[in-house]
C-alpha cells in the first residue's frame, strides 16, 4: 500500500506549474520537494518500487524539472541517506533564472524503518555528541559538495535537508563557508540541543533563564580559552582569527516550527542575542552565542546547530502534533502563515 505522504499528487504542491525564483515560497517548496524526493527514493530502495511504473520519488524532483543524477548512498547499510539534483529547466516556464541553482545537493532525516532506523540513529547520536564530522556520510557528502563548488562556483550550489539532513546541510555548508564559499542553505526542523526553554509561558522567567545561561557559558568559555593560552605559553602571540564570527556573512535559511521542541530552541537563540544587546551586555551573549554547556562538557568540536548569522522562518499556524510540526511537508503549504528575520552576528 502507498503512504500518501510519498504520493506526490496527494501531497506534494501541485500549485507550482510555473517557478519563479525571486519568490521565497517557490524556493522553500522546490528545496524542500527534493528533500522529499530523497526520503522517497529510500523507501523506493526499500519496499523495491523500482522503475518507471513503480518508484515513486522522481516526479518529487522532475515536477520541477530537476534530476537526480547522483544518490548519496550510505556505505554500511546501502540506504540512500542524500542525492545531487541537476536542473533542467523549460526556459518558458521560469522567472528570475538568474537565481535558480544549477545542482542540489539534498540530504533526508531519519527513516523509521527497519533497514535504515540502526544506521539513521547511530547518525541521530552523532549529531547529539558532536560527532557528525567523524562519520563516512559526512566524508560522502562533503567530498560531493566540493566538486561540485570546484566544478561550477558556490552560487549555482544550494544546500537542503529536513531533520537529520538538516543538520547534514548545515554542517557541509559550515564547512565550504569557512573557505569564503556561501552556498544557499535551505534547513528544514534543524535540531538544536537544548533545554525546551523556548516552551516556558512567562517571560521574564524564559528571559532570566537565558540570561543566567548566556553568563555562565560565556565564563566557562573564557576561562577554558585562558587556561589554553597559559598551557600553550602564547599570552603574547596574536590571537588567532574567530572562526565563528569568519561565517557571519553566510546566512543558512532555517525553516522552525514552534511545535517541534527538536528545533525551536533556535527562535530563542536568535531573539536572546538582540534583548541581550539591548540590556547592554552584548558582549557576553557573543561569547555564549558561540558555545554550548553540553559541547564543552564534552569536549568535541563545535555543535553544529551553532551559526551566526540566519534567515529565520517560523511557520506561525498551529499543529496539531509533534509529527506535524516536525513534518516536512508544512514547508509548501499554501494555507500556512510564515514570519521571517535576518539576523546578522556582528
């Protein structure tokens, strides 16, 4: 039996005969289409609906003349964890080509089902241990971005995942900005590890919360940078550049639900810096805006869910569970209400 959600004339948005690439709402429903397309193709894999007649995922991309040219495909238990779209486009049909990519690279979260859920959630455990670097998918998916960026420039690359694949997106797009490459980065329901603060009703108490973490994760950031300097003996060497602040003018899309309590935390994050710079201590929300209590704790690299600078929608309507509002299929929608924000580090 088919699941509607992989069914794209049941569920995908089929009021999109014609693209234009200037409207916010044609992109988000493109990035997040292929991103469908990729959980598709993977339970094509599994259920075997191989062919034209059965394989249900390429009209997912093709709708939008896109083609999957390449499946990322996971080199433990072959499943199909991101693929590269090319775009073919009918030129009659497209505004503002100037602004369409010609390759995606898209990245799916984790499928619940048997021949997939070990390794997914081996990957889910990485991205909460700060480990999503260390993995082979991550090794797969950056090495497919790069020659990619090598091959046709990082402005005809865009980025895009759901979940998961979100934080798959945004870690291979940290790491081609960090080059001065910013890639377009569409991230649907990114994960960001953090108390549910953002779920607390008053606040004065939400705000005091994040006011005492910003003050004691700028501390234990400053003080564990002191005690790196003094066992380096480098107190008088030039302070090396910041990486964090090296991204400031990469802006990923982060596509949040307020629901979702895997991803909301990022509202908080942003509106925290700027009532921080408005009580006047900036300063210390700067340094914390770059740590998290759990990655010093465990001593790994940088979170992923870490940026310093985004455009930020919220999908304002109401969900009626968490799988709705963690759903990626909310992102085309034409009946939902959006707000969006810039935010820039400085």
């Amino acid at each position: 039996m088919i699941c509607e959600r992989d069914d794209f004339s049941l569920t995908g948005p089929l009021h999109l005969t014609s693209i234009d690439w200037a409207n916010e709402h044609h992109r988000r429903s493109v990035a997040g289409s292929l991103v469908q397309g990729i959980y598709v193709a993977e339970r094509d894999r599994q259920l075997q609906r191989d062919g034209p007649e059965l394989a249900l995922s390429p009209i997912w991309s093709e709708f939008f003349h896109f083609r999957l040219i390449r499946k990322l495909v996971d080199d433990a238990d072959n499943s199909i964890f991101g693929g590269i779209y090319e775009y073919k486009p009918l030129s009659q049909t497209v505004k503002s080509m100037e602004l369409s990519p010609r390759f995606v690279v898209a990245f799916r979260g984790t499928v619940t089902k048997v021949d997939s859920i070990s390794r997914d959630i081996e990957h889910d455990i990485h991205v909460i241990r700060n480990g999503l670097h260390t993995t082979t998918r991550f090794e797969i998916a950056i090495q497919a971005v790069r020659n990619i960026v090598a091959s046709v420039g990082g402005s005809n690359v865009w980025l895009a995942g759901h979940s998961l694949g979100a934080s798959m997106a945004l870690l291979t797009g940290k790491t081609i900005a960090r080059t001065g490459v910013f890639p377009e980065c569409f991230a649907f329901n990114p994960p960001f590890l953090s108390a549910p603060i953002e779920k607390i009703k008053d606040k004065r108490i939400k705000h005091g919360i994040r006011i005492a973490g910003s003050v004691i994760t700028a501390g234990l950031a400053l003080a564990k940078k002191a005690t790196q300097h003094y066992n380096q003996n480098d107190r008088a060497s030039p302070a090396p550049p910041d990486p964090f602040a090296a991204l400031s003018d990469w802006f990923p899309r982060l596509y949040i639900n307020p629901g979702d309590h895997l991803c909301s935390e990022y509202i908080g994050y942003f509106e925290h810096r700027n009532k921080m710079e408005e009580i006047g201590i900036g300063f210390v929300e700067r340094v914390a805006t770059q740590h998290s209590l759990g990655g010093m704790l465990l001593g790994g690299k940088e979170p992923v869910h870490l940026i310093p600078s985004s455009v930020l929608t919220v999908n304002l309507s109401s969900s009626r569970d968490f799988k709705q509002a963690h759903g990626i299929h909310q992102w085309w929608r034409e009946d939902q209400k959006f707000e969006t924000k810039v935010y820039q580090y400085k």
